[in-house]
C-alpha cells in the first residue's frame, strides 16, 4: 500500500467500506433477492394502499399461472376445495329443497286428518314447516354403524355403532367393503369414476360418502331420507376439515388420528323413531278428549248451521209466497238473517212472517223497497181501502176483473162503478154477485104509503081529515120520490078516482077523474113530480045504486118500476 | 397396547394354496376342501409384539390365484403394507407365476415387505424346488419359508415375521 492509498484510507476508509458492501450488494444476486424477499410484502402492502396498480398488474399473470396449476393438478385443487365447496353447494341444494318442501307444505295444507291435524300442531310448537314435519314423521330410519375408512387402503379408521347393533369384524366388514367398491369400479364402471353409494339389504341400506381420503360407510336401519346424505356429506368434510392429513399418511395407526370418534358419533344421532309402544297402542285421553270435543263442537256447528240453512230456505219460501212481498237476496251470518227485496205497502210485514216460523225480530234486518204489486190479493186489497168496502162485501180480482158480491148500499155500489178504473191493473167490474142491502128498507117505506085511500064528503071535497092527511101524505111521498131518484129506484104513482053509484054512469066517470086530479093536484103541490100522474081509471060502484060514502075516495097506489131488473 | 391394523395381501397361481395358509393363520385349522377363491376374501388376525408393547392385527386380503393380475386384481392390492407370495413346491411353474406377480406389483406399488411361502411342504416326494433354487428366490423377498398349510409348518412364523417386517417398515421406518 503506498502513501496514496494509505491517505485514501485514512481520509475515506469508511465510506469506502460502505461502497464496498453496497457494491456487493447489487453484484450478487442471492443478496438482492434476499433483500426483495424481505422488503416484497410491505411493498406490495403499500402499493396495494395506494392504487389499484397492483392488482391490475397481477390479475393477468396471477390468473395464467391458477390456470396452469388447475391444468396441472386439479386432484389437488378439487382436495383442497373440497371443505369449502361442499358446505356451499350443499346449502344452495337446501335453499332449493325448502322451497320444494314449501310447495309441499302447500299441497298437503288441506289434509285434515287427525294425524294431519296433530302433526299441524306439533309442527306449528317445533317451529319447522308442516311439510318438513311430515317428511320427517313418514320415514322411520337409524343410523346403526358408521365406519370412516381410508380410501387409500382400506383399513378401518374408526367405526362406531349402537349398543344394540350386532358386530362383526369392523376391520374385515371395512376391507371387504373397499374390495367390493373396487371390484364394482372396475367391473362397472369403463372410466373407473364411478362409485358404489348405497346398497339394499333386507332391513337395512349401507350409505357411503365419499371423501378425498376416506369413505364414510353408514349401515342404516329402514328408510332413510335423501337429506340424510347432505348430514352425513358434512360431517366427512368435518373430519376432513380435521384430520385430513391423518387420513391421508393412515397407515393402520389409530393414534395418529385422535378423537376422530367423537365426530363420527354425530351419525348415530340421525334416527326417525316410530311412536314409542305405549303410544302405539293409541293416542293419548288428553289428546282424545281434546279431540272428541273438536268433533262434538264441529258436529254441534255443523247441525246448527244446517238447522239456520233450512230456516233460511223456510223463510225465501214464506216470503216469496206472500202477496205483495218479492225477495232479491237473504243473507245469513250465523243465526241472524238480512232479507232485501221489494214490498208493497199493503202486503203483510216481513216481521211477521219470520215471526210465524220462530224467527224473532231481533234476528232480522229487513232492508225493502216499496213498490205496487199487482197480484190478485193486494190489487183486491187496494181495491178495499179506496172505496173503504162494507164488511158484507167481498172482493177478489180475477185476471183484470174486480169481483165484487156479497150486500153493499146503493150508493157504495155506485161510486164503485164510477171508479173501479181507476185502480191500477183492473178494467172490468163484475158485480153480478152484489145486492143492495137498502132495497129492502126502501121496499117497507113504499109498502107503507102504498094503496092509500082518501075519502069525500061529495063532489071533490075530502071527508074531514082526510084533507089534512093527503097533505101530509103527498108531503112523504115526496120524500120517498126523492129518495128513489137518489137510489135510483123510479118509483110510479098511479091514482084512482071512485065515485058511489048513485047517478049517471058518466057523471060519475068524470066525478072520479076530478077527484083523482084533485088529489095529483095535491101531490103536485107537495113537489111530486106530474109526470108520473096518470089518469085514474075510471070505475063505477058496483051492484045496487046507493049512496055509499066508502065508494066516494081516491086510492094512490105506488108501483117501483123495473123492480125485477134491481139487486 | 397400541394398536396398529395393517392391510396384507395373499397373492399366487391357482390351487397353490393361499386360501388355506390364511386359513390355517386365522383360524388355525386346514380344510382339506380345495376353496376355488373367486375375487377376494378377508380374513383378520391380531398378533402380539408384547415386547414392542404392540398389538398388530393384519387384515389379509386373499386375492384369487392368478397367473398375472389384471385391473381389478391390482385394485385390491392398493394401499397394502405387506404381500404374502404363495407358491406350490410340487409345481415349480408357480415360483415362476410368483415371479411375475411380485414384479407385477412392485413396478405398480414400489418397494413393499413381503415374504415367500414355498408351500405344500409336506408332499415332500412330489418337491420340485431344489435348495439351491429356493435360496436364489429368496434373495428377491424379504424372507422366504418352505411351509404346509396341512400342517401348519412355519405358517404363523412367516406371516409373523411379515408382521414384524411390516412394523419397521412402517412404524420404526416412518
């Protein structure tokens, strides 16, 4: 070393030491890769935080390099997924299965057996659908054995079973197993993929899952459901998950693989009992009081609603068979009854009718509109309170004719007949059955003014006090006359003149008219219609000539015309 | 005890008598009925290594006689920590039938412990495997037994000693 680099070290011997290492640093290749190695995850850290450079510079070269490993060992890949892609395909199959099981909780909704009421109930305390329940109470199975064996080579893992189970040799029933799956793949299956999952023996079905290293074989007892195979599925992973390394380098030493019992044991929890025997023999008094009492209120309801059915039929035929009523629509909410229709004011109350079938009025809402009804009873009704008829008169309509009978006055009768048109869907009138019940007063007061005889003295001069009953007769008769033409009952006066036989036949004659003139000048004076006077008939005495005072009188007689044409 | 199960697999020709050396094993008794094995048979036996403080139970997988395995035959040898070859000594045509196998196999599965049963010792007149032959096969195996399923000459030893083998091989070599 010269005196140069001696002033070189002394002046830069530090730095030049630090150039060295750097130097050597950068040179060679294991200490940049080293110091890479050290800094690469906090630089990737940081890069990440601060863009997304990274993950867009990663993404391709990342992606192409999964791909190859795929290529290359899907096996391994498929063996690493496997406890994590069969939790996540097995819970998008369940979503799927409980949907299905909704539609059948729907199909068989309408199932009111018994047994389909109870298992409603408990379902409904379980919380779970009632299809799901029945699913679970239609199939009866046990998970007896359970044997975890190593694919690899078909040495007996763990077994486990029930202590009623009978037991063979796990480890010849775990090898014989492997050899019959082997002896099936490669007999059966040209692409040695396939894989024996389950065989029938009598009582019994053997279940196996298959797992990257082991098989999971289940000797169950019945039938069991396929939600069995997802249960047991997730327990292989389970074990997996936990021991699949173990499983993998299993060479037939159990303590490699601790404690793998107690996950296998979780098998033998999936069983669907029968009923135990006591409830086999039936169900249970509670259970079959409650249900008695469901049947007698069911049957007690059922009679009842049936009774009101047959009232409310009772009650559309009544009112529909009463004139003047017409029923639209009866409604019934349990015993009470709502009638809607029309009603005419003069037709019998719809109270009254359900009254006459037991039905009080605190039973009914009637709900009617007014209208005129037509039908025969309520037109002869109508026709009753417009012309206010007499008790003694009846009155029906026949098609559009008003029938009237029975004894009415004359005047009742004639207001009738003036008026019956204007009843609404009457235009005849047939009283050929109506009388009039005053004739027969009237027929008495003619009785008693009829034939009577007025007397005189001679000439045309009244015997004393005939003069004054004259009077007073042609005073009634007026009366009676006008009465007649208010009853329309003419009524014809005739008056006869007599003399005695004394004198000349002649003579006499005209003596009669004159006395008959006197007295239907009389009559006249008392407002008697002339009209109705006629000559008198003239009459002589007859036999012996003698002056006979009884033969000097006028006789008035009364004579009611057309008597025969009246009521 | 530790228990330890290990999956053994009995392979020869036809009729040289596997099916009867497991038997005479497992249940110690020989049938004299000939047992045409079709497929594969399991039997189980549990021996005691009380020195290794070890309870080993072999699951032995009587495979059918064949000359050469085929694709279901090799299935069930899959996994298996030791092989039992069973030749006939009176057919010396089955040591080649075994020679075939165990090359068979182990190009299939590696290296495996496994024991030779030259068997049928007691028709020791009809013998037609010369010492000097047997000792050359036996250098191929691990051990190597002349044994007689009838009666039960070396039986048990051999697959005892396969049992050990398969113990340090699998236990002590892991």
């Amino acid at each position: 070393m010269n005196d140069l680099d001696q002033l070189k070290e002394l002046l830069f011997g530090a730095e030049k030491q630090a150039l060295d290492s750097i130097s050597e640093r950068v040179e060679r290749r294991e200490i940049r890769t080293a110091d890479v190695a050290d800094i690469l995850p906090e630089a990737i850290h940081q890069s990440h935080q601060k863009d997304g450079e990274l993950v867009e510079s990663l993404t391709q070269p990342v992606g192409e390099c999964v791909q190859q490993a795929l290529r290359d060992e899907p096996e391994t890949y498929a063996d690493a997924l496997y406890p994590v892609m069969g939790p996540a395909i097995r819970k998008s199959i369940m979503h799927a299965l409980r949907n299905f099981s909704q539609q059948i909780n729907e199909a068989v909704d309408n199932s009111i057996s018994p047994k389909g009421l109870k298992w409603r109930w408990q379902a409904s305390r379980a919380g779970i659908p009632f299809g799901e329940y029945v699913l679970q109470k239609t199939m009866r199975y046990r998970v007896e054995q359970a044997y975890l064996i190593s694919r690899e080579n078909g040495l007996l893992v763990d077994h486990v079973h029930h202590e009623s189970s009978i037991i063979k040799d796990s480890d010849a029933v775990s090898a014989m197993f492997t050899a019959i799956q082997d002896f099936v793949k490669e007999s059966f299956s040209p692409d040695r993929t396939g894989r024996l999952e389950s065989a029938d023996m009598g009582d019994f079905t053997l279940w196996a899952v298959h797992g990257p290293h082991a098989l999971l074989v289940c000797v169950i007892r019945g039938v069991p459901p396929k939600s069995l195979r997802a249960d047991l599925s997730a327990i292989l992973e389970r074990i997996h998950f936990r021991y699949g390394d173990a499983i993998r380098e299993y060479k037939g030493d159990t303590s490699t693989i601790p404690d793998v019992e107690v996950e296998l044991e979780r098998c033998l929890q999936f069983e669907a009992r029968e009923e135990s025997g006591k409830a086999r023999k039936g169900p249970p008094v509670p259970i079959v009081i409650f249900l008695l009492l469901l049947v007698s209120i069911a049957a007690f309801l059922g009679v009842r609603s049936w009774m009101y059915s047959q009232q409310q039929d009772k009650l559309d035929a009544a009112l529909n068979a009463t004139p003047g009523i017409y029923v639209t629509k009866i409604d019934r909410s349990g015993r009470n009854f709502a009638v809607r229709g029309l009603r005419d004011p003069l037709a019998m109350d719809v109270a009254d009718v359900a009254e006459s079938l037991d039905i009080p009025a605190e039973r009914l809402s009637v709900s009617m509109q007014p209208f005129q009804s037509l039908q025969p009873e309520i037109l002869a009704e109508r026709a009753a309170q417009m012309f206010d008829k007499p008790e003694s008169v009846d009155l029906s309509v026949s098609g559009t004719t008003l029938v009237v009978s029975g004894e009415a006055p004359s005047a009742w009768r004639q207001t009738l007949q003036s008026r019956f048109s204007n009843l609404a869907g009457i235009d005849r009138l047939d009283i050929s059955g109506l009388q009039a019940s005053d004739w027969q007063q009237f027929a008495d007061r003619v009785a008693s003014l009829n034939n009577r005889k007025f007397f005189f003295q001679s000439g045309v001069d009244l015997v004393e006090g005939d003069q004054d009953k004259l009077r007073e007769f042609a005073s009634e008769l007026a009366k009676l006359l006008d009465d007649a033409r208010d009853l329309e009952y003419p009524v014809s006066v005739t008056i006869r003149g007599s003399t005695d036989s004394i004198g000349d036949a002649g003579a006499n004659a005209v003596l009669a008219d004159r006395r008959a003139t006197f007295a239907a000048r009389v009559l006249a004076s008392a407002g008697v219609d002339a009209r109705i006077l006629r000559q008198p008939e003239l009459r002589a005495a007859d036999g012996e000539p003698r002056a006979d005072v009884s033969q000097r009188y006028v006789q008035i007689d009364l004579q009611p015309e057309s008597l025969a044409d009246l009521p | 005890m530790t228990p330890l199960t290990s999956k053994v697999c009995v392979v020869g020709d036809f009729a040289v008598g596997k099916t009867s050396v497991v038997e005479r094993f497992v249940t110690n008794q020989f049938s004299e009925k000939y047992l045409s094995t079709v497929g594969v048979k399991i039997d189980t036996k549990e021996i005691d290594f009380p020195a290794l403080g070890l309870k080993h139970k072999l699951v032995i997988w009587d495979v059918a006689g064949a000359e050469e395995f085929g694709p279901r035959e090799m299935a069930y040898l899959r996994g298996a920590s030791g092989y039992i070859y069973v030749a006939d000594g009176t057919r010396s045509a089955t040591l080649k039938a075994v020679e075939r196998l165990h090359s068979q196999i182990s190009e299939a599965y590696g290296s495996i412990p496994c024991v030779l049963l030259v068997n049928k010792r007691d028709l020791k007149p009809d013998w037609e495997v010369s010492d000097e032959r047997f000792d050359t096969l036996a250098t191929n195996y691990d051990d190597a037994y002349r044994t007689s399923a009838k009666t039960g000459d070396d039986v048990d030893q051999a697959i005892t000693r396969l049992a050990e083998l398969i113990i340090d091989n699998d236990i002590r070599g892991a």
